[in-house]
C-alpha cells in the first residue's frame, strides 16, 4: 500500500499496477499506514511506490539575476516553474521524502543563482536550503520517523519544491507547539551560527563576541547563540530600530553604524567594562566593516569567516594587515551537514 494526496492505492509491487486506489479522509490514512506498520515487521514493510510522478519546482537552469519577475518558461530567465518536474525517488534504504510546507529564503540562495557563490553548482537545479515539512513516505529502514511526522532540515539545495528527499539522520522532529514556519528558516542560520561560535571558535561565557550584521539571518542567530553560551555579545548594525530590538535581546552592546565609528564605538564599551579586546568575531558582511573590526581584536583571537553580503570578498591581505595573531576560520554549508551542528 503506498499513499499519496489522501488517495489510498493497493499496489502489486510484481506486475508494478494498481489493484485499486481510493480517497480517504486524513484520519483513515492514517489508521491504514499505522495498521500496515503495526502487522508488519519493519523489514517486511512495502516499499512505497512514488505514484505522484511529477511535482512543481522552482529551477534554476541558468545563472542570472533572480530578482528578475519568475516566468513560467521563458528559457532567458535564470529561474523558472516546472510545473512537471519529475519527483525524487526514495534512495538509501534509510531515505525519507518530505512534503514542503515552508523553506526559508536566504541571502546564499540568491548567490547561488547569481552563480556568486563560493561553490560552483552543476545547472539546471533546484535551489533552497532550510524548510519544514510532513514525512510523505519512507524506506524500509527508517525507524526515526513516520508517515506524518513534522520534521525540518537543512539540504545544500533542492527545497523549493513540494517534496524533497533526506536520509532520516538529515532530520530533526519538529514539537508540534513549535511555529511551524519559524522550524523551516532555523536550521541554517541557527546551524551555521552554531557551527561556527560552539565547533570552530568554541567560545565561553568569559570572551567577547563582536558580531557584524545582526539584522541578517545569521548574525541574528549569533547573537542568540551568543547570549545563550554567557559570552559578552557586541552587536554592529543599521538604524535606530534595529539597534531597539536587538537591546530588547539582552545584547550587551550594540553599534549604530548608521550613526557610530564602530572602532570607538567598541573601544569605549570594552573600557567601560575593563575587557581588552574582542575575542571571536563573527563576520558575515566583510570589506570595509572587517577591516575596521580588526583593530579591536585580542591577540589571539578567532576570526569566524561566513560571508561577504558587503559584495566585497575579503582577501587574506586583509588579515595580514592586522598586527594581532589571530586565527581566522572559514565556515561553509558542508561543514553544517557533516559536523552536526543542530
Ligand atoms: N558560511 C555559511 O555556512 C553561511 C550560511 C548562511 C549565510 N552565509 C553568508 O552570510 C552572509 C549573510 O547571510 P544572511 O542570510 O544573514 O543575509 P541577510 O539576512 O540578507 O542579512 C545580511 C545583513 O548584512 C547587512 N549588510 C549588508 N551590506 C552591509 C554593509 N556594507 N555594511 C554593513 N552591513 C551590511 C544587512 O544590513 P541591513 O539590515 O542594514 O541592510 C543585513 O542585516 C551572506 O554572504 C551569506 O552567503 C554563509
């Protein structure tokens, strides 16, 4: 039996046909899979058969400008609908397929189509990194999750789509108490951010973490991460409101660059409290602003390299300019995947 769109199908896996399909409402659905589950010994269960074909996905066949209107066909443009996009197929026998309820749309997304990003990706594919979604179907070893089940991840692409295929160990449940939407933008920016002050700078609650762009995604999440981990969190950003709510977070010190030097900005608050110097930066935006936050470094100090949104990429001369030793520490997607940030 293998289900898809509150359709029930009984499959004959030999002759590959359907016996019979019928509409059921949610609840029987259900009731049907747990009772396949229940009187079948996990090894047994059926494979479940894609009987949806065909799915609608935002592709990417060509690099470009994705702010340009999204078409439907037209071959210029760098992103388009497929309305008929062939549905991945179940892999590892430890695979699940997820049904996309929401994906977060992130400033890497836009590099990717742009063909900015650090990584070169083969074309056409399907862009998209963190969402949140409902099992839609799983192979026969996976024993974390079930059909129904909320869950959310990170992929390195492919979630603007109606479904996506994970291994279940890419998968975190998601309490149903949660805000949903809010599950499917937190794992990338929440795993970078821990990836890189908790594995790479391994920052404590005596050190000063400087963090640069924190009205963005991931500078948002470091600053929380930051507070959670006890450090003394400064925070760099724009405008008067932004500078409001991130106080109302708790942030020790925030910098007004609309308004402020952030140099002696910084130097004062690090006075005022007796600290000598910043000992993680975390540093999303470079060009002019790393360079400016190189003279509050400590001597030893972990620079923690994530992006440039500035659109200036930062060169290592940068770094050499700077008369501190510091440790500078590049963070990328991949690392988020293979370290098990979340
Ligand atoms: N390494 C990784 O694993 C990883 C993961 C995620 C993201 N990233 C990278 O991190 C960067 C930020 O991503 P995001 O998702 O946080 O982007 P985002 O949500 O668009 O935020 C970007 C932030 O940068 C600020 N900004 C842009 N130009 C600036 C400048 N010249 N001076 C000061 N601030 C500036 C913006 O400030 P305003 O609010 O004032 O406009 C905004 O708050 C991107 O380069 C992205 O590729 C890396």
């Amino acid at each position: 039996m293998s289900l898809c769109s509150g359709t029930v199908y009984i499959f004959n896996y030999q002759s590959q046909s359907t016996i019979k399909s019928f509409e059921v409402s949610d609840l029987p659905v259900r009731l049907a899979m747990w009772e396949c589950r229940r009187r079948s010994p996990a090894q047994n269960l059926p494979e479940p058969h894609p009987r949806l074909t065909t799915i609608e996905a935002l592709v990417c066949r060509k690099l470009g400008d994705p702010t340009q209107p999204i078409s439907d066909g037209d071959a210029e443009k760098a992103i388009i609908v497929e309305k008929n996009h062939p549905i991945l197929e179940l892999g590892s026998p430890t695979s699940v397929r997820v049904k996309v309820k929401a994906t977060s749309l992130n400033y890497t997304n836009y590099l990717q189509i742009l063909g900015k990003y650090q990584e070169k990706l083969p074309l056409p594919f399907i862009p998209g990194s963190d969402y949140f979604g409902t099992v839609d179907a799983v192979r026969l070893a996976v024993s974390k999750f079930k059909f129904d089940d909320l869950v959310c991840s990170v992929a390195a692409l492919g979630s603007f789509t109606q479904f996506i295929v994970a291994d279940q160990e890419e998968l975190f449940g998601v309490p149903e108490m949660c805000d949903l939407v809010a599950a499917g933008a937190l794992p990338f920016a929440f795993g970078t951010s821990h990836v890189a002050l908790v594995h790479r700078a391994n920052l404590s609650s005596s050190q000063v973490l400087l963090v640069l762009g924190t009205a963005g995604g991931v500078g948002l999440a470091a600053i929380q991460i930051g507070k959670v981990v006890g450090a003394i969190v400064i925070a760099v950003v724009r405008g008067a409101e932004k500078v409001k709510y991130l106080k109302q977070l708790g942030v020790d010190h925030v910098v007004d660059l609309s308004s402020e030097n952030v140099i002696l900005s910084v130097k004062d608050f690090l006075k005022s409290r007796k600290l000598k110097g910043v000992d993680v930066l975390y540093d999303p935006i470079g060009g002019k602003l790393t360079k400016e936050a190189m003279k509050v470094m400590s001597w030893g100090a972990n620079i923690l390299v994530i992006g440039f949104a500035s659109g200036e990429v930062q060169t290592s001369c940068c770094y050499a300019l700077s008369p501190l030793c510091v440790r500078r520490r590049r963070v990328g997607i991949k690392d988020l995947m293979r370290e098990k940030a979340l």
